[in-house]
C-alpha cells in the first residue's frame, strides 16, 4: 500500500489540519466502501514481490542496453553490483549471467568496452536498434584462463587508478591557476587604481 506511513497516526492525537488527517478519513472512507470496514486493506501488493527470484539481478551480472533510438547507445553495458538490495531491470536492458566457470565478470564488462567486441552486439532495426538474446546467446568472446582475466583486470583497473588521480591532479592545478590569475589580476587593478589616483 503507498500510503503505509499512514498506520503510525494516531487518530485520537492528530490535529485536524493536519494534512495527514484528511488523507487518513480519505482512505478509510475508500476501506469502508470496498468492504474494509475496519480500514485495514485486505490485499497488499509491492512490485518488487511481482518479480519472480529468477528475474532478480545478481552481483556478477552484465546489463546490456537492448534498446534505444541512438545505435551508438546499443550494447553499452554495466556490471551489477546489488549491494544485497534486491534489483530488478527494464525491458530497454537485457542480462547476461554467467553461468560457466572461468569467467571472470569484470574481465568481461571490461571487454565489451572495446569497439570490437560491442560491434557483435549492434542491432539491425528501422528506427530503433535492437539487441535480442539470440545475438548474446550466439556471441563469441576470448575466453582466457583465468588467471589472465584477473592479471588484465587488475592491469587496467591500476591504469582506471592513474587516470582518476591524474584528473583530480589537473583539477588542483586549475584551481591553483585560477588562483594565481586572480591574485594578479587583483594586483594589477589596484595599481590601475593608484597611478589613476
């Protein structure tokens, strides 16, 4: 029910202004002429209990875009990370798990990063641009040992490392630049100010 927050009123204490109220009497006059009398709702629903266990994302999982107007958006993909929440996806997404061993995620959303390997994924269609199961399904990717995924993963999540700490480098040197520009601009004035005087 959207509006549980309502059950922790207390309709004896509540202020009649209180907006709260009037949704409270709303509600319940809804209850009683559904058959609710006593205003508790007989029937509950939340929409991540209408999502079957197997539709529920995994950590591990890939998630392609499977749909858009843009070609260049198709195919782009993540790596699920569900922080023990339970997560569910659209249908403009499309999963990929895996279920072999021997292959590491990361390597993996890593890898459909390159050109090459998303070029496999782009769709076909008319206006929008597709990426169907049956192209996932029949993919053809590397699969090294797995000591290499992990070697290469760790390769370039050290170069992700350098680049993130070399822009925020660069942001303090333009900070630092600024800085120094208005501090000679500021002087700059004020001597056009004096030799005006």
């Amino acid at each position: 029910m959207p509006k549980d927050y309502l059950k922790k009123i207390d309709p004896a204490r509540i202020n009649q202004r209180d907006p709260r109220e009037w949704e409270r009497r709303q509600l319940l006059d809804t209850y009683k002429t559904f058959g609710c009398e006593s205003g508790t709702p007989t029937f509950r629903y939340s929409l991540i209990d209408g999502v079957h266990l197997k539709d529920l994302l995994h950590d591990g999982d890939l998630l392609f875009v499977r749909s858009n107007g843009n070609k260049a958006l198709v195919g782009r993909s993540l790596l699920v990370q569900t922080n023990a929440e339970r997560v569910t996806y659209s249908a403009f997404t499309i999963r990929l798990r895996f279920t072999t061993t021997g292959m590491l995620p990361m390597f993996y959303a890593l890898l459909f990063k390159n050109p090459a390997d998303r070029a496999q994924l782009m769709g076909r269609g008319a206006n929008i641009n597709n990426l169907s199961q049956d192209t996932l399904r029949h993919l053809v990717v590397s699969l090294p040992p797995l000591d290499i995924q992990r070697r290469i993963v760790a390769e370039l999540e050290a170069e992700r490392a350098l680049v993130e700490a070399n822009r925020k480098l660069i942001e303090v040197f333009e900070r630092k630049i600024q800085d120094r520009l208005a501090e000679i601009w500021g002087k700059a004035e004020y001597s056009r100010k004096e030799t005006q005087a």
